[in-house]
C-alpha cells in the first residue's frame, strides 16, 4: 500500500497581545509557581509488532486525526484545550481555540 504525504505549510502567527480571560483560573495564588508538563497530542495510529519493525526512515505513519481537527493540549493526560498548529519563528505552537471548562 503506497501511502501519499503532502507537507503542510503553516501560516506564521503575528505578534497579538490577548486581552481575553486566562485559562486557567487560579483560586490558590500559591500554586502559581508550581510546573506542570504539558504536551500536544497530534494524533495516534495502532500498528502490529510487525508493521512496526518494517518502518524505515522516510516511511510515512499515517494518524487518526485530520488535518483540520484541534490538536489536544494536555496536563497530566487530561485534555484542558484544543488549538491548531501554527509557526512561531523557526518553532512550532498552538493557537488555542477553546479550552475545557475548569473549576476555579
């Protein structure tokens, strides 16, 4: 099975000062300085041991998600926004396009 990839050209994000409401709301404002990880999940696929072992640079792993679905933006495995990729400079970043209804 060939399997086609097309590179995606990312529009790079302007420098914009939000105004809008933090995320995250902090009801403890000592917890402020504590680090958490945080992580985009792009996608996943599932493949067999076997599928695995035959894959060589330049191969192409396809994922479950589409093009134009959000990314997630975890903590801790907890999904807590969703935001498209973007190019900030030479680096990539998230725009964030909702976020998941937090206590606080």
């Amino acid at each position: 099975m060939t399997t086609i990839a097309n590179e995606i050209e990312l529009e790079p994000l302007p420098a914009v000062h939000f105004n809008g409401k933090p995320l995250v709301a902090s009801a403890l404002p000592f917890m402020a300085s504590v680090k958490v990880r945080l992580a985009v999940r792009v996608g996943g696929a599932q493949i067999s041991v076997a599928e695995l072992l035959e894959l060589r640079q330049g191969a192409v792993l396809p994922l479950d998600r589409l093009v134009e679905q959000p990314l997630d933006i975890v903590v801790d495995e907890h999904v807590v926004a969703r935001g498209m990729l973007v190019a900030v400079g030479d680096h990539f970043g998230v725009r964030i396009t909702e976020a998941a209804a937090l206590a606080g």
